[in-house]
C-alpha cells in the first residue's frame, strides 16, 4: 500500500512541475482501439483515489445499457506527458484498468483479461517477457480520402535520401523516448512506404502498454508531418504485408532465461519445447485474435515473407516460429518468435492468448515437432504432406471456425469477452462477404 501511495505522489508531483492541465485516462476496447477520457488535472487526485465514472455501454465489447457504469482506476506506473502538445498547459497520459461498479476488475477489460494470464504463468513460476515487432506503412496524406500512395520508394534497410523517411522516424524515435520507452532500432521495411521501429523487450502488461502508445505516437508523429499512417495488415496489392512478430521468453523470479539449456542441441529446455508445441497447437485457433480482420488474410499468403506453415526453425524466417540462432555469452538471450501476429490486433488480447497457448503446452507436456530448417515456401503438397506441416487460416471465416472449436480461446479470454469478441468477428465477415468489390466489377461487369 506505501509503495502504492508513494506512486501517486510522484505523479501528482510531477504533474504540478510539468505544468499539466489535464490527464487523458487510456484503455482499449476489444479491438484495440484507444479510449479516453480528459480529466482537468484538479480532479487527477481524486481519480488516482477512487476512479473516475464513464458509460461503458458505449464501448464495443463492454457493458450492456442496462449495466453502462463503470469506472477506470489510473495505473500511476504509467503516467507520462505527451510530448507532441504544447509543453505549457500540458497534456499527460494514464492507462486505467476498467472496474464495475461493485469495486471489481471488469472481466471485458483486455488488460484485465492479460493481467489473468499473467498471474496463472506467475502460479507456475514464469515471468512472461515479449518484444513485439509493429510494422506500419506511410502514405501521402490527402484531404478528399486517404488512399495507400506510399510515401517513399526506398527498399530494405535502405539508407537516405532514398529513403524519405527517416526524419519522420527520428522524430518517432524522439516522442516514444520522452514517453519511457528505449527504442533499440529502426529502418526502412521491404515494401515502399513500409517501416519499423523496435522497442526493447519487456514483461507482457508492459510491452502491450507499449504496443498500444507506439501506434497512437506514430500516427501522431506522421500527421504533424502531414502523412497519415497505418497499421493496416495488406494496404497495398503486390507488396509486402505488415507484421507484428513477437520475440517470447520464460524467466523465473530470479531473473534467469529458462528458455535457454546449455545441453540441448539447440539451446533449448524443455519448458521451452512445451511452449513452442502448446503455441503450434493452438495457433490456428489464435488467428483469430493474432490476425484479427478480413484484410490481415491477405498478408498470410505465400511469396511475402509473411509465415503461412505451422512449423519452428532455429534460423527460418519461413517458420511459423522462428528461434534465433544461440551466441555465446547471450543465454538471456534465448527466445522464440512467433511471426503470424499483425499491428491490427489487440496487443492485450494477443498475448494473452499466446501466453495461455504456452502455458498449456507445457503443463500437457507437449513436444514439438522435428524442426524445419529449409524454405517451407518452396515445399510442394506432397511434401508438406509428408512432413505433416499444417497451414494457418486462409480466411477470417476460417479462423472464427477454428477459434469456435478450441475451449483454451474461451478459458483465456473469459466468457464475456468471447461471447462479445466472437459477435464483432462474425459480423465482420459476414459484412465483407456481402460486399461487390472492384474485382468484381473489374472482371464480370463487361463480360457477363
């Protein structure tokens, strides 16, 4: 309780010499999308105290209206300033975790649902840490209707003036600093207008934390550049997609990797070996919240370096899982991959489903199949047959199906947020399917 009290201290200090006028309290509603609500800062102490009301009922996946009271508690761990408002008068940031009005954890809330999944790894004596991998597409902006015109040609790791963007990253780079984060690099992507920034690992609340502030920061970054950007997995025909690999790994309370075994062939225990087959498992399930929209289907496909095989690799950036290669020295270091995720779904939600996948293999004591160490992308039906390597979903549809079928989804997510989720990702699709498309019209409007 003291080291609580002292953290609200220090926010209440800190927004009194920083000149703060009002605090927007952030949350997420199923999908991912950024919530708000702008407090003056009078109200700040209160709120850090006893919360502060909203109308959930109005939030996608939350309450129904006959049960629209709630109140978001501010999480002072996570106060920090905006840095692209005016520094006089300014405006700062708390995530909040969302409660009902009888004082509990609200079961929707997906950084609730994540918290769950973090307390049952801690059961078992696992500190979850992910380092996610968000790629994201800048366009020109254009004030009639955005539309996917990339904003740069340049390629892979390409170096300026080719590559346009590199203030605007910088810039990126600059305003995910002064809101804490340590951004360990950034380049230009594979495809024109394509870019990522990576920021260091951490346990999972935090860097889902982080996650969710990187895309709101990057568009705010772009904008004020007069660009718009998007996470969107597929913008563009022909080109790359973009992704959000997720780098994973289990320390115990002592701060040891137990990922990593000097004695195995490929540095891995057996806990490890557990999480990757409990992953493979389940994976085709997760899509449906790993790969959450109509349009993340078609990154999946193959030919764009985006993973379509249920397989692992030490060194294949084919795999569905990829475990980076072991270097002497960086035993800390050992992790596994998982490259099917993208930038549109909810981070809470993702990681908890993976975390839950995991955990699951390795309390089943669960092995992996023989590692895949050659392009799987060159492999023929025949062979892919022979080897027993599976594919992901290759629709939304699919993955809702797969999704249905695995009870794991439901413990993991809750009864509530499945219900709900489930509804949204129904709806979706059967919105989509209905929809006459350009390539219809292109091709059958003439002809038939």
């Amino acid at each position: 309780m003291a080291n609580i009290d002292e953290a609200k201290e220090k926010v209440l200090e800190e927004a009194k010499q920083k000149d703060v006028k009002f605090v927007k309290l952030q949350f997420t509603d199923i999908s991912g999308m950024v919530k708000s609500v702008a407090i003056p800062i009078e109200l700040l102490e209160e709120s850090l105290d006893k919360g502060t009301w909203f109308d959930g009922s109005s939030i996608e996946g939350f309450a129904r209206i006959c049960e629209s009271d709630m109140y978001l508690m501010p999480d002072p761990s996570t106060f920090t300033i905006l840095p692209w408002r005016p520094k006089e008068k300014a405006t700062a940031r708390i995530i909040a975790d969302v409660y009902g009005p009888d004082g509990k954890p609200f079961e929707g809330d997906p950084r609730y649902i994540l918290k769950k999944a973090i307390q049952e790894a801690k059961k078992e004596g696992f500190i979850y840490n992910t380092g996610p991998e968000l790629e994201f597409f800048l366009f020109k902006a254009n004030e009639a209707k955005i539309a996917p015109v990339p904003h740069d040609v340049a390629g892979y790791f390409d170096f300026s003036p080719r590559d346009l963007a590199s203030d605007v990253r910088r810039d990126v780079i600059f305003a995910l600093e002064d809101l804490g984060m340590h951004v360990e690099m950034s380049h230009h992507e594979v495809a024109p207008g394509q870019h990522e920034i990576d920021f260091r690992y951490d346990e999972a609340l935090k860097t889902a934390d982080n996650a969710v502030t990187f895309k709101y920061t990057v568009k705010a970054i772009a904008s004020a550049h007069d660009l718009y950007a998007t996470f969107m997995p597929k913008p563009i025909f022909g080109q790359n997609g973009s992704g959000m690999h997720v780098h994973q790994s289990l320390f115990n309370k002592e701060g040891k990797n137990i990922f990593f075994d000097s004695e195995d062939k490929y540095k891995l225990s057996e806990t490890a070996y557990g999480f990757i087959a409990g992953q493979l498992g389940h994976v085709r399930a997760m899509s449906a919240v790993l790969a959450p929209t109509v349009n993340s289907y078609k990154r999946l496909v193959p030919g764009y370096e985006a993973p379509v095989y249920i397989c692992w690799g030490q060194r294949n950036r084919s795999a569905l899982i990829r475990v980076p290669r072991y270097s002497v020295g960086r035993e800390q270091s050992t992790r596994a991959e998982l490259r099917c995720p993208d930038p549109s779904c909810n981070p809470y939600l993702a990681f908890a489903v993976m975390l839950r996948a995991g955990l699951d293999g390795i309390k089943r004591k669960l092995k992996p199949p023989e590692p895949v160490e050659e392009d799987v992308y060159g492999f023929d039906d025949a062979k892919l047959v022979s080897l027993n390597i599976d594919t992901l979903p290759a629709s939304l549809y699919e993955a809702i199906e797969e999704f249905e079928r695995d009870k794991l989804m439901k413990d993991a997510l809750g009864k509530h947020t499945y219900g709900r989720y489930l509804e949204a990702k129904k709806a979706e699709w059967d919105e989509y399917r209905i929809q006459v498309t350009e390539w219809e019209l292109d091709h059958y409007l003439e002809v038939l």
